[in-house]
C-alpha cells in the first residue's frame, strides 16, 4: 500500500495480472512493451493523436493494435454518450414504474424497479468511475492520489451480481407465473419479491469482498479487468486465482445456463398449452377468429427471447475472455486473449445496463404512455405559463 510510483509503474509492465503467474519473464515482458507504451502515451493523448497514428505507415503496427486503437477512439465518444443515455433512461423507468400506473403488478414492477436501480449504480461504479476515467486519464489525473480502489471493487462487482442476478430471479417468476400455477398464487408476490431481491443483494456484497484483500486501494487506470494494482502475492498465488475463476463460474456462466432452461421450459410450456387451445378453439367454432390470450402468449415468447438474446450477447465476449484469462493464470501455456476482445467486452457488458430494462418495460403500452407524458411535461408547462 506504500508503494510510489515508481513502484506501481513497475507493477503496471511486469507484473499484469492478466498476463499469468510468469509474467515476470524477460521474453513475456518484452512481448508486451509496445503494449504498455500505448497505454502509457496513446491514450493520455487526444483524439487527434490517435487518428494520426492509426493512419500512419508503422510497419510494426499490427492488425490486432490497428483495432485496439480504432477502439479507443469508438470508446472517445461512446462512453461519454452512454453514460448521458444510460442515467436518465434508468432515472425515467425508476420514476415510471415506481408510480405503479404502467398495469403491471406490484411483483412484477419491484423485479424492474430493482434492475433499473442496480443497472443506474453499475452505470456510476463502471462506467462514470472506472471507463471513463481510463479514456480520459488526463481529466482524472486525481484518482492516482484516491487510495479507495479496492472499496470501489467490491462495490462495483457487487452491484454487477445484482444486475445479472435480478434479472434471473425476474425470469424465474416468470416462469412461475406462465407454468406453476399453483406456486403462482404464494410466490408471485410483491412480499416474496422483495425478500428474494434483498438476499440476492447480501450474497453479493458478502461474495464480492475477496477483491478488497486481492487488491490494493491504488488505482492502475488501465483497461482491464483488474483496474486497480493488486497485493504481490496475488500474482503468484493459484488460490487466489481459483477464488477468482469461481467468482466469474458464479457470474455470469451460472445465470446463462439458469436463464436458458427456463426461457426453454416456459416458451415450451406457451407452446404445448396453446396447441391445446387452438384445438379446442377448432372444435367448438368454426371461424377462425382472433384469440387474445395466444396473441399474449406469442407476445411473451418475443420477449422472453428478446431477453434471453440481449443479455447473452452483450455479455458472452466478456465472459469467455474473463474466464479464458483466468485459466491462462493457472496455465501459462495457454495463449493470451487480445487486448482489444477485452475492451470490447467491456463496451458490450456496459451497453446492456441501458437495454435490459428498457425492453422489458418498453414493451408495455402504458408504460409508453407514461414516458410520452414525463418527456411532454416540461413543454405543456411552459405552454400554460404562456397562456
């Protein structure tokens, strides 16, 4: 914790964590120079700079660099814009849902009320006060002097798990909704949703607290997944490392499986139940007319797939480069994971906190309803002051 900076800079370029338990070698650190020069003096420069040296005639620049540095640039604009989108869009779902006029139920509304609040708080730990300061590392210059990085982990990876969790506790009430019917009727509640979203936010404050003793209260501000400088017996440490491949086993390989056979067992159980109903329907009527209920149901099977996609996809490149470094810290052999599938993880992981709500809630007519009229209401205002 005392280290200067010299020190730390030292760690920076020697002692990466995602470069495995031998990153002291000469051959892996001369491998990885040209990388830490970038991020030493690429991405403290401006835009401009990085344009220039993209299209510039290197010949040592190599495609994986080329897209690194295009990356940089994308991420210039995109963190910035997302971060403006992301927290009123959160704010707005918060406010409309929690006046309960969007017919929903009350269960139903606490599950979106608790994503919306845990993805607004993955926005501020994540994005605002980790991504964006790596971008702008000039702008934020003074968090080299905040020792409270390891607090900021621990919070940051805690409000994470919430996220992805809430979100299978959400599916799995959906599904006792569509299939269980009988369980329906005790678990589908307001009181029971509430507990569940309180135990899940516990178990993963009490699971996240490993990263405040892997890492130190420095902060590396470098792009990855390790933002801030770890204790020097972390890196040599295969516990340690296991702790951590179960930590990402647990988040998010766990709740991809979790999600997938539910969404399986409940589009199975819309699609068995509405053949029953179109037979019956077939029978007892000779015109073939509209049936709400299926057109509810086929609304559902959109959704939940539309759900189910959304989170896979935004979070699958993270999640296998997380997991993929993680084993090459027990195995060194194994081949690194380029730096720019990393920070491109990251922009996905990071765009979901701005969809996953938005398209559960989104789907809603009255919730529409609702938006129009917060988005219109600083307008009418002023057209009745006028008047």
């Amino acid at each position: 914790m005392g280290q200067d900076l010299g020190t730390m800079d030292w760690n920076a370029t020697t002692m990466d964590p995602n470069l495995g338990s031998e990153a002291w070698k000469v051959t892996t650190v001369d491998q990885n120079l040209r990388m830490e020069d970038w991020n030493a003096a690429a991405m403290s420069r401006s835009i401009t700079y990085l344009f220039y040296f993209l299209s510039a005639h290197y010949h040592w620049l190599t495609l994986e660099f080329r897209i690194k540095y295009a990356l940089v640039i994308i991420q210039h604009i995109y963190y910035p814009i997302l971060a403006i989108i992301g927290v009123p869009v959160n704010l707005m779902t918060i406010v409309i849902l929690s006046r309960g006029k969007c017919g929903l139920s009350k269960c139903v509304t606490r599950y979106l009320v608790a994503m919306a609040a845990v993805d607004l708080l993955v926005i501020i730990l994540d994005l605002i006060l980790r991504h964006i300061p790596i971008v702008y590392p000039k702008q934020f210059q003074f968090l080299l002097a905040v020792r409270m990085c390891n607090i900021h982990a621990v919070l940051l990876h805690a409000a994470t798990d919430c996220s992805v969790w809430f979100m299978v506790t959400f599916t799995f009430d959906r599904f006792v909704a569509i299939c269980c019917q009988k369980l329906k009727i005790k678990y589908c509640t307001e009181e029971t949703a509430a507990v569940v979203l309180g135990t899940v936010n516990v178990l993963s404050c009490l699971k996240n607290i490993f990263w405040y003793f892997i890492l130190t209260g420095w902060y590396s501000k470098a792009n990855r997944p390790w933002f801030c400088y770890a204790n020097m017996y972390v890196y040599f440490s295969h516990v340690w490392t296991t702790i951590e491949l179960l930590h990402h086993i647990l988040t998010p390989c766990v709740p991809f499986v979790v999600i997938l056979l539910l969404n399986a067992f409940t589009i199975r159980h819309i699609f068995v139940s509405s053949t029953v109903r179109r037979r019956l329907r077939a029978h007892s009527r000779r015109e073939c007319r509209r049936d709400p209920e299926l057109e509810n149901r086929r609304k559902s099977i959109i959704l939940l797939l539309v759900i189910s996609a959304n989170f896979i996809l935004l979070w699958a490149v993270l999640m296998v480069n997380t997991m993929w470094q993680r084993i090459q810290d027990l195995e060194p052999m194994v081949p690194s994971v380029p730096v720019y599938l990393i920070q491109l993880g990251f922009m996905l992981q990071l765009l979901s906190c701005c969809t996953n709500t938005a398209i559960y809630a989104l789907t809603q007519t009255q919730f529409r309803e609702q938006l129009k009229n917060v988005l219109t209401y600083p307008f009418t205002q002023i057209v009745l002051l006028i008047k």
